[in-house]
C-alpha cells in the first residue's frame, strides 16, 4: 500500500512538474494589481484639482480618489448625455517599461483590465488599435511589432473621463452612483507563443460530460489540442486529444469524468482543465489552465431555478465595487472581503450591479460559493447596438468559464437593448439565462420594490418571480426591516425563488478634498447593509439569523427543557448532520453587580447535527437538561467550514425571578409635604412628587442631583398619513413629509389626587387619574431607595408607539449596560437579529449617511430584563418586568433629510408598541404584517423597578 501512496504521489508530482514546464501566458504588470500595491506613473490632468502641471499618480487608481479632476455623481445629469457643467476632464499617463528580449518572437498583448472611459493608447509614439469606449471591460492591443525588446519603452496612454459615445454615457455615467475617471484596474503584458491558444469556453455538465471550444489565434495545418482534467490536488482524471479543422482556427471537443465533485454555492467543488496545444509532432506549442466546475443549470417554466436538479431560493445582494479610499479600484483581498461578508450573512447569491466585477471577485465567488448574476452595463439608459455587441463579446470571453456565473444581465431597469438579447449565447456554450433587471424576460419576473401585496400579485403570474431588487436600504431602514415577512413569503411560494435585496454596502466616498468626510452624496449612496467601511448595521445580523440554512423552530425553552430542538434544515443541498452545535448554559450578573461582571459558564457541549436532509425539518438532540441555576441557553450552529451561522439564545430564567433581593434597612421611608410637593427619602435617596400632576419630579443620592423627571408620562404616536387611505390626497406638496412624521396623541388625563401609605416597611405613593389615557402611577419605595413604579394607562385605536416614558438630559448620558436582547436596538418589522446577552455601549448619536458608529446607543431595545444607564450624575438602573415591552432610549434619529422618520421624543421609555421603520421605497404600511400599526383595545399595566445609585 505504501509503494501504491508513493508512486500515486510520484505521477501527481510528475504531472505538476510538466505542467510547469509547458510553454504558458506569462504576465508582465506594468500597473500595479489593485490599489493595495499601486506603480506611480506619469500624469497630467487636463481640469479640475491639480490640473494643468504633469505629476505623478498611482495605476490602478481612479484619479479623482488621488486628488486630481473632479467629483461627479452620475445622477445629477440623468437621461443628458452629453450635458453642460458636467464634469468632463482628460487624464494623460506616461509609463516607461522594460521588455525581456525572451519576449521577442512571442506574441505580447497590451491589456487593460478597464478604463474609465474612452481610451486611446500609444507605445513608442504610435498609436495602437482604435479608440476604446465602455468603462467596465477588459480589452487588448497585440503590440508585438510596437515593442523594443531589450530596451525600454513608452506607454502613453489618454483616458476621456467622458465618452464621445452619447449611450456610453447613458448607460454607464448617468446613473445613481459614482462617476469616476482612470485607469481603475491592472494593465500588464500578457505573454503567449507566437502560435496560442486564444480562447477557451467550457461547458462542465453535472453528468461529467466536459464539453469546450478552443480558438487559435491563427489557422494552421496539422496542430491539435490536448485536454486534461485535474482534481483539485492536481491528479490527473481523464484527457483527450482531437485535431484542429485544417485551414479552422478553432475545435470543439468532449470528453468525460465519472462522479464528479458537483460545483454549488454549498459544494464549490472546482476542477482544473489544462488545454494543450500541439504541432504535429506532439510538441506543445502553448497550454492554458481553466478552473471549472461540473454544474447544470435548468429554468423549468412556473416553478424555478434548478442547478444540477435541484431547486434553489436565492438570498441575495446587490453589491457594487467600491472602498471610500480607492473608489472602483480594489484588490484581490478586498474582492475577497466582499465575497466572505455576504456569505457570512448566509448568502448564496450576488449581483453585480451594474457592471462586470473584477475577475479576482468571480474567482472568489468560484471557490468560496455564490450565485452570481454577471450584468453588462446600463443603469437606466443602454449601449447603441454596435457598441453592446463589442462589449458583450468582451465581457463573456473573460468570464465565461466561471462556473460562480448563473445568469447574464442585458442591463437594469430599462437600460437594455433588446438587439443584444441574442448576442449572449453566442459566446456562452452553456446558454445561461440571460435577465432582464425589473422586467420580465427569459421566463423570470424580476419587478423591483414591489409592495409585500403586489409581490403576491406577481406571485400569481406564470412566470418565475425573482425581485432582482427588493427592500430599498437606507440609513437604518430597509432591509432586515419586513424582511421576515417577505422571506417567508417568497421561500413558500411555489413560483417565487427568492430575490436580491438592494444593496451590499453604503457607496461613501472620502473626500479628500473635504479633510476624509465620508461623501454619501446625501441619501443617494447611504443604501448599504454595511457602512461604507462594512460597518455593520443592525440589518446584517437580522438577515444573517433569517437566511441561515440551519433553523432552530422553537421559540422559547424552560427549566424542563429535555435537549431537544425541532430543526429545520433550509440547505439546498446539505444534511444537517455537516454541521456541528455548540451549546453552553449560562448565569448572567444582576443589574446589581458590578460594572466589569461577566457571564458565568456553568456547563458546555458539542454535538454532530442529526440526519436531517435538506429542505426538511427534523429533531436535534443536544443531550441535556437545563441546570437548576442556569439562567439561559446558548446554541451556535457552525458550517462544515467553521462559520458560524448563527446562535440563538433561550432564556430560561427571566429577570424577575433573578432580581436581587436586598438585606432590609432598619430606616424605613419618610415623607414630607408641601402645597406642592411630596418628599421622600430612604436610604440617603431623595425623590420629589408634585402634587399637581402626579409626576415624579426630582431624584437625588446623597445630595448628589440626577435629573430624572416628568413621569410616567402616557406617549402615543401614529404615522400622520397612510399611502393607502382612501383620502389620501395627492395634491399635497407636503405627502411625503407627512408619509414620514409621527404625531403624538395628547393625552387628556386629569389627575384627580396623590395618595400616600405605609405597607409594611415600604412606603407606597399612589397618582390617580382620570379621563384620559394614563390611570394610575403607583410608586412602592422599599428602606433600600427602590422605587416600583406599577403603572395602568388605557388606549383604544391603532397606534405605532405607545408606552410611558420620562425625561433625562441626553447630554449627561455616558453609557448604558443591559441584559436583553442586543447589541442593536429593534424595530417591529426588525425584531429579528438580536440575542439575550448583557450588552454594553458608550453613548453616540451617529447623523445617518455621514457618520458611521454601531451599534446605535438610541433606539427601541426589546427583551430587556435590566438596564443601567451611566450618567455624569450617577447610574439609572431600571429592572423591567413586564413581559413583551422594550425600553426606549430616546429615539432613532434619521438623515438630515428625514426621509425614513420623524419620531416624538420619548425620553426613558417603557413601550408596548413600538414603530417599524420603512425603506426607500415603501412606506410601512407597505411593507408586511408585521410592519402595520397595532390595533390596542383596553387597559395596558407593567411594573418597572428604579434604582438611582
């Protein structure tokens, strides 16, 4: 067995060996390969910051992001093209290279990976080949006669920021997002034989059958093409060889592999296929390499997607390419951030809008799992037909063999020309669907940001309904916001497959001519699910927890918990039983204890998932009972790659049963009164109620003021206009102001009389009101200086936020620390992507779009069982013990535009009902059930503890 292992290695060695051998394209970077190790070139800008004087610049790099030219946000000038005042400078670039004499006899092609926009080349003072226009694609010159071998040489090169190409600039520049300048990607050297293999294109079959077309760059006698298939540690399966037609310059062939290794975005199994070139001796005359994967890609008409017989629902994104600090230009390792953050919001799918991507971004998608939709460019306006045909052809040569690659795109929302529908298959021997973003073509519908009832209605259509774009980000809506509601919608319905949530990431730019503010261009680029840095905001987690495959059904355990969870296996194509479970159970501190208190860990486990196939629900059975003293449960769930796909947290020991309780004082409460006022004092604590509204007033500790205030106090609010009331009028210019703006129902309370009683050692003092909403405040203050504040209040009607609150001064406010449900605070269509823990944060008040700190510190909080609230004057410590309320700490604050929210103040809040937030798009109201304001009839009663320290 052992002479076996070792010649079995020898052969893999031998193979490798010869493939390294064999005469391959070689690469010479003449830029550097992103914008992480950029090559100076010369640089002379023709308008705008630091024109007019020949300097210096990085390649790649976009030169507005390098201090030159002139910012540009497409839209400013949408459907003009060729508008005055636009930003239209020239960047000039000198490079001087040298060529390796070995290079001589070869053929040597100048490439640019892409250049914004119109690009004219020179090598040596020639001109090379013609203008090219389109901003996104690759394209070549063979200079092979314009070099000096052995020497140096010089590159010039003149980018039009702007294109002569009235629908380039249609298609490409006016358009809701970033307009920039330069050579954006690497320009190299590619290197071949002087006889090559030109182009390849594979169609791998889930069956094994391996199908390719292989060019030539020339027609020649008597050369044929040799192909091997090699696994992934590079052992050779199978190979074939077949002859070139004499006097043809290209052959198809076949060949195939038993079993293979099927690639899908959860098996990204890839193979390698080394294409070999030979004269007629045998001699190899040039070999290419092509990672492929075996996959089969199926539309069945009203029902779905299927990739290698299986249907599939798509949790996608669409995502740009972008940093603040280098614009379109990234590197390889950024390509692969991108493609790592979405799969860790349990991704499987991506579109590239709306542009082709950086290969090194495919080739990520290739070997770590995602659907891609690959889209030529044209946001709202198209490419003439000429120009369309010539990028497509570009754009598919490069990337056809991607087996990442699922759907083409003929471009977005009407920025398609139908002419070029055809062009698509002509490169691709696998006949992938070709899309039509927000229309409906090639047997899917893809309608964007349709209403949670239209997408119903465009469920009911024949075709396959996949919203290439639904739940419009912005700032903090959108998104995880209704995302439940639409999710199980969409995953449920036969003809739906799934969809593309808008978008990946905020597109901020860096201004550096703004000391590094971070350039949203006010709402227009602040659409991400992450900041503009990938902070992550708290939809990240909400869709993380809702596209997991792996879901725990059950909503709640209790102390007689026997370690059994119903399951659900949402994999496409995985048993639960690859993936693995932790479990811990856990003692959390009191609110009583000290600040730098930390979990207890009283118990842990691990346990293989059960044998549950995918789409289907089974048991998973952690093998044990919850501890007497264990306050709660923790059960991650980890991928067969170690990524966590989410942890859940199931109380099971609530906050009231846990609350300290403190030895008695021997001082009992006291109190004095005043026309105006009731003092009480206990425990060097003192607090102050008026006697004319019944409300707490004044809290102080040891003489030390806390300017906790003006409470209970009922709070109502309801969204002022409804899209969908009948009334609606569409005449008001102020619709869309209202359409945002919640107004308070005033409450008409009267209070009728302050009562104060002993009760054993306590001391209870009791508000009473009458005809309006708030009823009663009753305040029981134990000899410790807590307060128990047990309060009712009536409402009837429909309402967003409901609650009572008091007030503090938001600018003595330092930190607050919490057991709930965190670190994000909550919306009621976002309740989604929080987990019961303790949780801490420093005070911040980030403005949306322009400032990026997460997690939020203001907001609605749900679950919480304690709250400490540091101030400058002490701590506010509130123990909450009404089941289904959340805490509010002040209010979200929106954009400086408003466009999501305008929320009353609520100051410390104990609520009910607390708001949804909408998208771009949509108003709540449309947006689900759980976005639609709640219907409350009767009597509302909580009791919350206080403590002042």
């Amino acid at each position: 067995m052992k002479k076996v292992t070792t010649l079995l290695s020898t052969l893999a060695l031998a193979t490798t060996l010869a493939a390294q051998n064999l005469p391959q394209t070689e690469r010479q970077y003449l830029s550097g390969h992103g914008c992480d190790d950029m090559v100076e070139w010369d640089f002379f800008c023709t308008d705008g910051r630091n024109s007019g004087k020949w300097t210096k610049i990085g390649v790649p790099s976009c030169w507005e992001l390098q201090g030159f030219g002139t910012y540009q946000y497409g839209i400013t000038f949408y459907g003009k093209p060729f508008p005055e005042g636009v930003a239209d400078e020239k960047g000039m670039y000198k490079y001087e290279f040298e060529v390796p004499e070995k290079f001589r006899g070869k053929q040597v092609n100048l490439v640019f990976e892409a250049s914004m926009t119109d690009t004219e080349v020179k090598v040596n003072g020639r001109k090379v080949g013609s203008k090219h226009q389109g901003a996104f694609y690759r394209f070549s010159y063979n200079v092979t006669d314009f070099l000096k071998y052995g020497k140096k040489n010089l590159l010039e090169v003149t980018v039009a920021k702007e294109s002569e190409n009235a629908s380039v600039n249609l298609a490409e520049r006016r358009a809701d997002y970033w307009n920039f300048g330069g050579i954006f990607r690497p320009v190299f050297l590619e290197v071949k034989p002087a006889v090559n293999l030109r182009h390849i294109a594979i169609d791998a079959k889930m069956d094994g059958t391996f199908r390719a077309n292989c060019y030539t760059n020339i027609s020649n006698d008597g050369i044929s093409i040799r192909t091997q298939i090699l696994d992934k540690k590079g052992k050779k399966i199978t190979e074939t060889t077949v002859p070139v037609k004499a006097g043809g310059d290209w052959t198809s062939l076949q060949l195939n592999v038993s079993n293979p290794a099927l690639w899908t975005a959860e098996t990204p199994n890839l193979y390698k296929a080394q294409f070999s070139l030979l004269d007629k001796t045998g001699k190899v005359l040039h070999s290419e390499t092509e990672n492929f994967g075996f996959r089969t890609i199926e539309v069945r008409e009203s029902d779905g997607l299927y990739i290698n017989g299986v249907r599939i629902n798509v949790r996608g994104v669409n995502r740009h390419s972008f940093r603040p600090e280098s614009g379109r230009t990234l590197s390889k390792a950024k390509n692969i951030e991108d493609v790592l953050l979405m799969k860790s919001m349990n991704m499987n799918s991506v579109r590239l809008s709306h542009y082709p991507a950086d290969p090194e971004f495919l080739e990520a998608c290739d070997s770590l799992g995602l659907y891609v939709m690959d889209e030529l460019g044209g946001w709202h306006g198209k490419y003439d037909t000429p120009t369309g045909v010539r990028l497509i052809e570009g754009m598919i040569e490069r990337d056809v063999n991607h087996p990442s690659i699922i759907w083409w795109s003929n471009g977005n929302e009407k920025g398609w020309n139908t002419e070029l529908d055809g062009e698509f298959h002509k490169y691709d021997p696998q006949k992938r669907p070709v899309i039509h973003p927000q229309g409906n073509f090639s047997g899917f519908e893809t309608m964007h940001y349709r209403s949670y009832g239209e997408s119903q209605n465009y469920m009911r259509l024949p075709e396959i309904f996949m919203p290439t774009e639904f739940l419009h980000g912005l700032y903090d809506g959108g998104h995880g916001a209704g995302l439940y509601d639409y999710w199980e919608m969409m995953r449920k319905h036969p003809r739906c497959i799934g969809g593309f949530l808008w978008v990946l990431a905020d597109e901020g730019v860096k201004r550096v001519d703004m000391d590094g503010f971070i350039d949203n261009q006010g709402n227009f680029g602040a659409d991400g699910i992450v900041g503009p840095h990938h902070e992550k905001e708290g939809s990240y987690y909400t869709i993380k927890q809702l596209w997991s495959p792996v879901q725990i059904m059950n909503t709640s355990i209790d102390k007689q918990f026997d370690g059994k969870f119903s399951v659900e296996n949402r994999y496409d194509y995985l048993n639960l039983n690859t993936c693995r479970f932790l479990w811990k159970q856990v003692k959390f501190p009191l609110a009583t204890d000290a600040s730098n208190a930390t979990i207890q860990v009283l118990k842990e486990g691990e346990v293989r998932g059960s044998d549950v196939v995918a789409h289907s629900a089974g048991i998973l059975d952690i093998k044990t009972n919850i501890l007497p003293n264990a306050d709660a449960l923790f059960l991650t769930a980890i991928d067969s790659y170690g990524h966590e796909l989410w942890r859940w947290t199931f109380p099971v020991n609530k906050l009231n049963q846990q609350t300290e309780q403190l030895s008695p004082l021997s001082s009992r409460p006291t109190y004095t009164e005043t026309e105006n006022e009731l003092t009480v004092k206990a425990n060097k604590r003192t607090f102050i109620f008026s006697k004319k509204d019944g409300q707490l007033k004044g809290v102080s500790v040891d003489n030390r003021k806390i300017s906790f205030a003006n409470g209970p106090r009922f709070i109502g609010a309801r969204r002022a206009d409804r899209s969908l009331d009948q009334f609606y009028n569409h005449d008001d210019e102020k619709a869309k102001e209202k359409d945002r703006t919640y107004s308070e129902f005033p409450d008409a309370a009267v209070f009728t009389k302050l009562d104060v009683k002993e009760d054993g050692g306590n001391l209870v003092v009791t508000a009473n009101y009458k005809l309006g909403n708030l009823d009663k405040a009753q305040w029981t203050i134990n000899p410790s200086g807590d307060l128990a504040l047990d309060y009712t209040y009536n409402f009837s009607g429909v309402v967003d936020l409901m609650g009572i609150r008091f007030d503090y001064p938001e600018d003595q406010v330092i930190s607050k620390r919490w057991l709930g449900a965190g670190p994000y605070r909550v919306w009621q269509n976002r309740i989604h992507g929080t987990q019961y823990n303790v949780w801490e944060n420093d005070y911040n008040d980030p403005i949306p779009g322009e400032t990026f700190t997460y997690p939020e510190f203001k907001g609605y909080f749900g679950d919480v069982s304690w709250m400490n609230i540091q101030t400058k004057e002490g701590t506010i410590s509130l123990t909450n013990e009404t089941p289904d309320t959340y805490i509010g700490v002040y209010q979200p604050r929106d954009g400086r535009d408003r466009l999501l929210y305008t929320l009353p103040e609520s100051g410390i809040s104990v609520l009910n009902v607390i708001p949804p937030v909408r998208n771009k798009v949509n108003s709540t109201d449309l947006c689900g059930p759980s976005s639609q304001p709640k219907w409350v009839n009767g009597p509302q009663t909580g009791r919350v503890i206080f403590r002042f320290m």
